[in-house]
C-alpha cells in the first residue's frame, strides 16, 4: 500500500508540474510550486521510490541505479542522477519497508539501511563516517555537451567519499519537435538540480554523506561546469530555471517570493545547492572574458605569427579592450594571499592594485603592455614551475640524461639533487614516466569520454584528473583551426567549439565563408541583441555563464576552498581566465589556489602523488574541527633510472633561468612560451576565429548564436580597417 500512495503522488506531482510548464510562462510555473511543493517533495523521495542499488564485493560499495532528479523534466535521459556509497557506511537493504537490512549483497531494490556508528580511514589517514563524508559531484559537459545519465563509479568508495554522477542538457540538445533546448544555463541548472536532489535525500537519512562537504569536480567544459557550479552556489538568479525543472527546495510563490526549505521529520530545513569547495580541471571559463583574455596573452609575444593580418588586427584591438576591461574593475589583491611581492618594496605586506598599462616605446617586447596585473601573471607562472621543480623529487620512472645526450646510470640518478633535476629539466634532459606525464595516456586530453567518477571513463588513472575529453567527439577530419591543413569547414555539416569549425547545425556559414566582413558583422549584431533581449525569465544567458559576476556577489554562498589545476600548454583558455577567478574569490574569502601545470596540456592528470583526494582531505583537515591535518607524504627518491633512449624534454633555457634555487623569467619568455605550447585556434575554446558562434548560447530554434558583446565592439569601432582585410 506504501509504494501504491508514492506512485499516486509521483503522479499527479508529474502532472502538475507537467501542466505548469506547458505554457513556458514564469507565473504559471510560480503558482504551481506552491501547490506542488508537498509532492515534489514526496516524489523526490528515495524512500517513496523502488531504488535498485547494486553491491560491489570488489570495491566494497553500493551503487544507486540511475533516477530522475526533478519531477518535471524535459529529457529525463539527461536529469538523472546515480550514486555511490561506501559499503562501510551500509548496514545492507531494507528490501521490504520494515526498517532492516535484509538485503547485503546482489542487485536489489530497496532502502538503505545506514550505519552512522561506522567509519572509513582514507588512503592519506582522513577518518569520515556516514554523516561527515564529502560528497563529489562530477560535472560532464564536455565541450559544453549534453551528458546521458550514467552509473557512478565506484571509485572514490576507498576514501570514504559518497560519488555522484549527473546527467545534463547541453549545447545541441533537441526535443522531439527539433527545438534546441540545451542552451545556458540548462547544463548548470541540472547540476544544481542534483545537489539538491542528493542533499535532501541526505537530510531525510535516505543516503550517507554530509550536506556541509560537496566538492564539484570536472575537466574542460565539466571543469567550466565545476567552477560554475561552486561561483554560483545557491544564488536566486537560477531559481526560476530550477522551479521550471521540478526541483526540490525551492519554489515561488504567487507574490514572487522564493523559499529554499524542505521538510524533514515535520520541520522546514534550508536547503542550499552550494558547495563547500571545488576541484576543476581546465575550466573552460568565463567565455564572457574569453576572447579578450586569449587575444591579450597572445598579443603580448611579438613573435607570434598570427594567421593573417585580418586576425592580427582583432588581437591588436581586443587586447587594448582587455585592458580597458581589466582597469574597469578595480582589482586588488593582497600580496600575503597570492605570497609574491608586487610592488617591489621587498615585502609582502600590502594590498596592491591591480592594472594593465601601456606604452609602446618602453615595452615594446610585449606590445606596450605591463603592469602591476601582468606582473601577477608572471609571478604565479614563476609559482607553477617552481612548484612542479620541486616535485621532481616524487618521479619515479623518468629517464634522465646528461649534456651529450648520454643516459645517466642508476647510481647517478640516486645522487642527483633537486638541484639536479632543475638544471636537467630546464635544459630537456629528460624523457617522463608515468608519474609525472600529465599527458593523455594518464587521463588527460582524449583519455576518455567520461568525466572522472562515471562508469566507462577509460584513461582515468586513480590520480584523480578527469578526462573529460573525448578524441572521438571531434568531426572526421578536423582537428586544427583555421590556418591549420585541417581547418576547412567543407567537408562536415556540423561543427563543434573544440574541432576546427564552429559552424552551426543551421547554418553553413561560419567564419572561414562569410561572404563580406559587413555579413558577419551583420550576423554578430542581430545575434547578440537577440541575447541582450534576454530569454524567458529577461536574463542574458552569456552573463549567466559568466562566474566572475557571482563571485563574491550579494546572494551568492561561496566555497570554503576551490584549487583549479590548468595546463600550462592550455590551448583551450587564457590562463588569465582561472588568475581572475582566483583573485575575485580570495577578495571573498575563499581559499583559492591555481596550479598551471608546467607543460601539461588541456585536462592534465595529477602528478608526483598529488591527487583529488589527497587535497580533498587536506582541506577536511584544515577546515574540520577535530578532523586529521594532512600532508603529503615525503618523496622517496628514484633510485634507478628510466628505460627511454633519447631526451624528449622542452628546452626552456631560452625562456628561463634556475639558479641557487631561484626561477627566474620576463614576460617576454613566458609569452614565447605559451604561444609555442599551446597550439589550438578558436578563442573561447581555442586562440582565434572571430566570427565563432557558440553552441552554448543558442535559441530554440537556433543551435548556436554569436555571443561576444566585446568582439562586436571591436568590429563595429575598427570597421573600415578590417573590412578591407577581411
């Protein structure tokens, strides 16, 4: 009788919520929330539900079959969520409602019985149990994709962390009748959908973990989504998004006034779809920022040779927009919290504002630009080499070699100090091993097509770097951008932001065939005013994609702690991207960390022992009353040398300096760095075809629009220039 009343309820939730929504107007949605609020919650209900959870002997750990996350969803292949619990925090299944186990292995269909008493030591001596364990939520999305409900994996069960695995819409995302519907900020909101989703299920004790500990994770667009997700943690602005999805805890009523409770053991609890920190890899974020940002650092090598003089021109332009748009925001940062000195004065103890300026005859080997903001950029490049020098003493399978080119023996490589290695490794006298390749054979770029705690990620190592990258989803042919032998659009029907064309589903024009400068431009203003319109509920969808607005914002619950790990031959971002998120979210109060990973490409893995959950539970130790501080355990030094044959290191040594311990580099080598690393050509994604639209910000009946209110800018101002060189 039970499971006859919830599946009435589910029901007529579903038909409420079916019939609030059919029209698309934001009242009707609203009234319906405040009637349905009961059977939303009902519905959402795991233990009103026949949950299928599947034990696994190998990794000790119970698995949640793929379920709804709202009860009003528009592709309910792609809003699903799935779990994963230790089976320490497990008693077994109550397959038959009367509150006991009896149920400890085998796929079966039932409640959790939890055991609160339990607990899990993780693999670096953090204790959790069943109320206190970090949830992870691993954001998909890559390119900015839908990503079909999947199984989570049993991955993190040895740690003590609950995983979580959600579906989302995405760029291209069609319902029946062809409308496109996946555009921003549906992707995010079914993220926070399934926080929220897991969160009361948390509250009502139908699941282990603890509300106060989620951690979002992802790589490329999911580590865009994980950054998203944590700069936008509980703010209003996607309330209605989320109330139009069915979700639970939160709801509109007929004033207009939002509520964020749930009702748990008859009292009304907050429920909030913040986190407590998160773990993106190559966040492909802000987009809004993005083509000025990747202009700018491309602009600042003088010897970068751009594909034609049209291209060079929009860098010039976009970069003198960068700065305009940097200087607007009155940056500062305290030199104790990034730990360089910025001024100069020989201290770290002041609080420095940050700028871009120029003069063209002063700083001609950068293009004119300086400043106190590009001098932060420099030193925390400066950071990521040091720091990856000094964890050389974790390597233990590289092969190192001396001036001739000679292998060193075993014993030599014993000797070598840390000093040592730096010289090597600054001159390329190496070849890596597995411990610190950051290359895709270690989950990074192409390593798998599922983000890291999915089932089915092939390339994901225990390391803990999402691959969420797929070499599979680019179209036959085209791997280049434009400029590159590959880069016609031609030969393919659709592009995609992370191939070599941007070309639109609906339409066969993209930058590489405009017929005149004016076309494009006309193309560039028609879209975006269509976007500044606003969508449903009035807001510009680009600039809910942009975290730099809601970091730190009035109604925003920011992160205890976020740590965004970049490569640092990225090809797909500016750098300067996660440098902004890390200033703004240290003016917040938030622990944040970049790492740029000396010579690790887009979604590098974790190397020389690092790993998500070793930093994971170092935060727990640090922000935890009573929990175990954590360090990294000490190297222990290679012993013998590696197995290659020849040096396959990059020489740096004409870009930077190590002596007596002391990295040192100009602008102008980082530059030449950078531009030579990273080798990719489409800005947002890549380094530039200005006429890219996006998918992320198409329409319902459009895939995919312009969006870059600043690249319209620079060819409405610059319009007779580039029109002759277009």
């Amino acid at each position: 009788m039970k499971k006859i009343i919830s599946i009435l309820s589910v029901l007529i939730c579903l038909f409420i919520c079916a019939c609030s929504t059919s029209s698309g107007e934001n009242t009707s949605v609203s009234s319906a929330a405040v009637m349905d609020k009961k059977g939303i919650e009902e519905a959402l209900n795991l233990a009103n539900t026949d949950s299928e959870w599947t034990y696994s002997d190998s990794s000790d750990a119970w698995t949640l079959s793929i379920v709804t996350a709202v009860t009003n969803p528009e592709i309910e292949d792609e809003q699903g969520v799935s779990v994963c619990v230790p089976g320490a925090y497990v008693k077994g299944v109550d397959t038959d409602g009367d509150g006991t186990a009896d149920a400890t292995s085998g796929t079966v269909t039932g409640n959790l019985v939890i055991d609160y008493s339990a607990s899990v030591t993780s693999t670096n001596g953090q204790v959790y149990t069943a109320a206190t364990a970090p949830v992870i939520i691993n954001t998909g999305a890559a390119g900015y994709s839908e990503q079909t409900n999947q199984t989570a994996s049993t991955k993190y069960a040895s740690e003590g962390y609950i995983n979580v695995a959600c579906g989302n819409r995405g760029k291209q995302s069609t319902l029946s009748d062809g409308t496109y519907t996946g555009d921003a900020p549906s992707c995010l909101v079914d993220q926070k959908n399934a926080v929220r989703f897991v969160k009361y299920n948390i509250l009502l004790g139908n699941l282990p973990g603890s509300v106060d500990y989620f951690v979002s994770t992802g790589g490329s667009g999911g580590g865009a989504h994980a950054t998203m997700l944590a700069a936008t943690s509980n703010n209003p602005d996607f309330y209605d998004y989320q109330i139009e999805c069915g979700a639970v805890g939160v709801y509109k009523d007929s004033d207009g006034n939002y509520s964020t409770t749930v009702t748990v053991n008859g009292e009304e609890v907050e429920l909030s779809d913040g986190l407590w920190g998160a773990m993106p890899y190559s966040a492909i974020t802000s987009l809004a920022e993005a083509d000025m940002a990747l202009a700018f650092e491309y602009y600042l090598d003088t010897t970068y040779s751009f594909n034609t003089d049209f291209q060079k021109n929009v860098a010039s332009y976009l970069a003198a927009e960068y700065m305009d748009y940097i200087n607007a925001k009155n940056l500062t940062v305290e030199e104790s919290a990034v730990g360089f000195d910025l001024n100069g004065d020989g201290d770290t103890k002041d609080t420095v504002a940050l700028t871009i300026e120029y003069d063209a005859s002063a700083h001609a080997d950068t293009n004119g630009y300086y400043g106190s903001y590009v001098e932060l950029y420099l030193s925390e490049f400066e950071e990521s080499l040091y720091d990856y020098i000094k964890r050389l003493d974790y390597a233990e399978d590289w092969t190192w070699f001396d001036e001739d080119g000679n292998a060193l023996s075993d014993s030599e490589v014993a000797a070598m100090t840390t000093d040592d290695r730096a010289e090597a490794f600054i001159n390329g006298l190496y070849a890596k091993g597995s411990t610190g390749s950051g290359s895709s054979s270690s989950g990074g770029p192409g390593g798998g097509g599922a983000p890291s705690g999915m089932s089915g990620g092939p390339g994901s190592d225990g390391s803990g770097g999402p691959p969420d990258m797929d070499s599979s989803s680019a179209p036959s042919g085209k791997g280049g951008g434009p400029g590159s032998s590959d880069s016609s659009s031609e030969t393919e029907e659709v592009g995609t932001p992370d191939a070599g064309t941007t070309q639109s589903a609906s339409s066969t024009t993209n930058s590489a065939n405009y017929s005149s400068f004016e076309e494009m431009l006309a193309s560039y203003q028609a879209d975006i005013a269509e976007i500044e319109a606003g969508d449903k509920y009035g807001n510009n969808i680009v600039e809910l994609y942009d975290p730099t607005s809601y970091v730190g914002a009035e109604g925003t619950e920011d992160p205890t702690w976020v740590r965004i790990l970049m490569g640092g031959s990225e090809g797909d971002i500016s750098m300067l991207n996660s440098l902004n998120l890390q200033i703004l979210w240290i003016n917040a109060g938030t622990d944040a960390e970049i790492e740029w990973q000396w010579n690790g490409g887009h979604v590098p893995s974790e190397i020389f022992g690092d790993s998500l959950a070793l930093y994971v539970d170092m935060m727990y130790g640090k922000y935890v009353d009573g929990a175990v501080e954590i360090t990294k355990s000490a190297a222990t030094g290679q012993s013998a040398n590696g197995t290659e044959t020849e040096a396959s290191g990059t020489d740096l040594s004409d870009w930077v300096s190590y002596e007596n311990g002391v990295i040192t580099m100009d602008i102008t080598g980082l530059s030449e760095y950078r531009t030579s690393g990273a080798s990719k050509a489409i800005p947002g994604f890549d380094v530039m075809d200005y006429g890219q639209e996006d998918y992320v910000f198409g329409s319902s009946t459009a895939d995919a629009r312009h969006w870059s209110k600043y690249v319209l800018k620079v060819f409405e101002d610059n319009s007779d220039t580039l029109s002759s060189l277009f």
